[in-house]
C-alpha cells in the first residue's frame, strides 16, 4: 500500500468564501494528491430571519443560491482536473443545528446537488455514491456539534477530528476551538463517541476560506490504499483506512496482528505495532485502548549522525509586520550529497470568519504563484508570505529538503539575493536565521538539520482482551507540534 494525502473539506468563492475555484485546484496539484473544494450548500432548519439574525440569514442563503447557480460549471470544473497528478470528489457541505455539519464526498462526477432535510435522506435521494463526513464535531449539540445518538455509521465512515477549527478527540486536547462558533463541549468529543459504542474512522481536513486546500497546520487526511485514483481512495475511505495530521505529514502505520488502521478483527492474543516518521524528530508515541493509555515512549534520542547519511533540513520563511505579500525565490543546493525529497509546507492567507467580506469577489486571494523545480544536487522554489496575524498565528511558508550527504557536504542557500554556505555538519549543531532588511522586516530560518534516525520511531506491545470489544488508538507528536490522530482498530474477544 501507499500513503497519500490530501483535504477533503475547504472552500473559495464557488459559495461563501473567498479565492477562485481554479486557483484552489492548482494549488491542490501543487502540493496535495488529492482534494474536494466544498461548496456551502444548505441548512435545512437555519434559524427565523429576523432583525437580529437578518445578516447571518442573508449571506448564508446568497451562498448557498451562488452555489446552485454554478453547480454545473464547479462539476464540470473538478472533473476536468481529476488525474494522475491530483484526484478530485465532488463535495458540497449541509448545515445543521440537528444533526451537526456535514460535507458530502462523492466520487461519482455527475453527484448532485440536491436539497434534504438529513444527511441521509440526500444520499438516499442523490442515486449516487457518496459519504456524509462529520465535521468541526466539538461544538454544543444543537449548535452544530455532532449529535451523536443522530449518528449512522452506514453513511459516515469516517469522522473530520481536526481542522482549521481545532482537535476534537478528547477534551482537554491539543489544538482547542477558538473559533467564534463557540467551545469544545466535552460531549461533542470523539472520545464520547468511541465510549458510546460508535465506530468510525479518522480524517483530518482544513475547512480553510479562501481558496488554499492543504493550508500548513490545519489539517489533512492521511491514507492507505493501492493506488492514486477515485476507486481506490474511495474504498480505502470506506474501510477506514485512513487517519488526521496536523502539521507535518507523519508517516504513520498502525497494527493489531494483521489488521491495519479503521479494521474490525477477533483476536485473544494482540500483537500491537505502531511505526512513524515525520519531518522533525518525534517527541513522543501513544498507544490507547479503550481511552486509556497503555504504551507511551519518547522518540529516539537525537544524535548528529545518521547510519544512512539521511538528513532533513526545513528553511522557513514569512515573519514582518507588513501587511503586503512578500515574494521569495530560493534554491537550496548540496556539495557532497544528493536530494531525495523536497516537502513543501505552505499556508493560505488566513480566513478566520467567512462572513469577513472585505476579500468577498476576490478570485485572486491565495492565486497561486508557489512553485518548486528539484533536481539531483539543486532545488528552486518560489513562495509568497503575508504577516503572522498574532504571535499565536504563524503565516510563515517552509520546504522541507531531505537529503542524503556526508557530514562535510557544503549546504548553499540563496535567496532573495543572499546567499549563505555551511557545511552539514555546522548545521546539524547549530541553523541560522537572516533579515532581508535591518528592522522589523522579513526574514527567513535555516532550521538546526536532523538526521533521519530522529525523525523515526516505533512501539511495540502485546496486549490480551480487556472487555467483549476493545478499541486501540494511537497517536504521534513531534517536537514542533506537529501531531497525528490515528484511526481506531476495533477488536473483539
């Protein structure tokens, strides 16, 4: 199997939001293998227009009728950049005070859009394939938060843990929700769910405004399947397969005897193995069973060599406190060694409120000017940055270059008209950091480099029944922040 990654749940100017539809396609193509760009398409029991709800009321049904009005064109648009290079599903996103949020993921082109009062009487009613994926979940029930005994497993598979909102697996958590939709309720959590008998699997998505699936830090969904195509991610979806990040991509495989993440088996006797690696080292692996740690152990200690003479180093840019895009155009290239990967990690202009109108119209918010030309020994790249919005809210851009390399290698960095050289081995102890001029300006990070070795860690246990259904969570944290949720194994005695 491989591992693919992707969002599932985001939004431009196809409803309410902001940025162009194409825009947003080509910068899923970028970076992501594959996307849906949501368009808001109903609440069937929103509140009573009156003076004090007339503005939310308003926008929301001119969103809603924008998104009827283009259907056709948005179907026929998502078609057209389905391929090798990106897999696109058709998805549009109902509101609900009863049910909670759902958007619906369609691999079938030709998905409609229709008007139900649930989510399963749209599935029902749409005569195609089609999920119906929880999301922002955490919120108060009845406020659209999940309602967890409204909950069907048959139409959702798997379950949207983290976004742009916030973490909802367990209350306190990393990642709470400070949108002004209001809390996490304890109640709401993914937790409870798993408590109250639900099964379901993970994904994470970034429900990001403005026309930038994938936006760094938000969320995505992770999964395995065989191959890079509609069927194949569909059915990997379906089964459960998949689990969320945040941050980085940590690669993560997850097992209980054979049965791999989102699997349901019969086992007395538990062979438990959890495998990950990430772009910074990992700080720490959890295994879970029954919402109860079991396992826990540090990431590997981080050493400066590497068996395999495997490093990554992370050049970051963004910081000012000026509120126009700034233009970076860098190549990184190694003496002595040779590229393997380059990760690119970008961010979206931050959209926090999609009733902030000031962008409203905008195609341009978020156009796509990233690129990134890797060669063997060289690799170019070019970014755009705005100002972090506060100290909490990073709006910095990074790539993530993995290299293989003795420790005398020269590492040279130019960018923006500097250029800095260091061998690998003064970078493994120590980066740096440079201003492009002398005052609260723009400035970019060469990060210390870590070997591979710090960037991978595994656990293992055995493990014997518990209760008639035990359920087995794991999760990884690297030491940047970056984390991942990953899908439950259920296992009967």
């Amino acid at each position: 199997m491989e591992l693919f990654w992707g969002d599932l749940h985001n939004h431009c100017g196809i409803s309410y939001g902001f940025g162009g539809l194409e825009n947003a396609l080509k910068i899923a193509r970028l970076h992501l293998d594959f996307c849906g760009v949501t368009g808001h398409a109903m609440w069937p029991d929103m509140y009573e227009r009156n003076e004090e709800t007339a503005f939310i009321v308003d926008f929301h049904r001119r969103g809603f009728q924008k998104l009827l009005d283009g259907w056709p064109q948005v179907q026929q648009t998502v078609n057209d950049y389905n391929g090798r290079e990106l897999v696109t599903f058709q998805t549009y996103e109902m509101h609900s005070s009863r049910y909670g949020d759902h958007h619906f993921v369609s691999p079938d082109g030709h998905f409609p859009l229709i008007y139900r009062d649930s989510p399963a009487q749209l599935i029902r009613d749409s005569g195609c394939r089609a999920i119906a994926v929880p999301h922002h979940i955490g919120y108060v029930p009845g406020y659209r938060g999940i309602a967890w005994d409204e909950f069907d497993a048959s139409i959702s598979p798997v379950i949207e843990v983290c976004s742009k909102h916030g973490c909802s697996v367990r209350d306190p958590g990393a990642y709470s929700y400070y949108h002004d939709m209001g809390p996490l309720d304890p109640r709401s959590t993914v937790e409870q769910g798993l408590r109250r008998g639900k099964r379901f699997a993970f994904v994470g998505s970034t429900d990001h405004h403005a026309g930038f699936p994938g936006s760094y830090g938000d969320g995505l969904a992770a999964v395995w399947t065989e191959e890079k195509t509609r069927e194949g991610l569909w059915e990997a979806l379906l089964r459960g397969h998949t689990y969320a990040a945040a941050g980085d991509r940590i690669a993560c495989s997850f097992f209980v005897n054979d049965a791999m993440m989102g699997d349901t088996l019969s086992a007395a006797s538990r062979s438990i193995r959890l495998q990950a690696e990430g772009d910074a080292s990992i700080e720490w692996m959890t295994v879970r069973k029954n919402g109860q740690v079991i396992a826990s152990a540090p990431g590997p200690a981080c050493g400066r060599q590497d068996p395999e003479h495997r490093y990554k180093l992370r050049v970051e840019m963004g910081w000012s406190s000026s509120p126009d895009r700034y233009h970076w155009e860098g190549e990184l290239s190694v003496d002595g060694g040779e590229i393997l990967r380059v990760q690119p990690y970008l961010r979206g202009m931050n959209v926090l409120s999609p009733g902030d109108e000031k962008n409203a119209g905008q195609d341009g918010v978020n156009a796509p000017v990233h690129s990134l030309d890797q060669h063997r020994h060289s690799a170019r790249f070019v970014t755009e940055t705005v100002c972090n919005q506060t100290t909490l809210h990073p709006q910095t851009n990074a790539f993530v270059f993995e290299i293989r390399a003795e420790p005398d290698a020269r590492i040279t960095l130019r960018i923006n008209g500097q250029t800095h050289q260091s061998r690998l081995s003064e970078l493994l102890e120590c980066g740096y950091a440079a201003h492009m001029k002398p005052w609260h300006a723009h400035a970019f990070k060469m990060h210390t480099a870590l070997p591979a070795t710090a960037c991978r860690a595994s656990l293992a246990l055995q493990d014997t029944p518990s209760q008639a259904m035990d359920i087995y969570q794991a999760e990884v944290v690297q030491a940047n922040g970056s984390r991942a949720w990953i899908s439950p194994i259920f296992v009967q005695a």
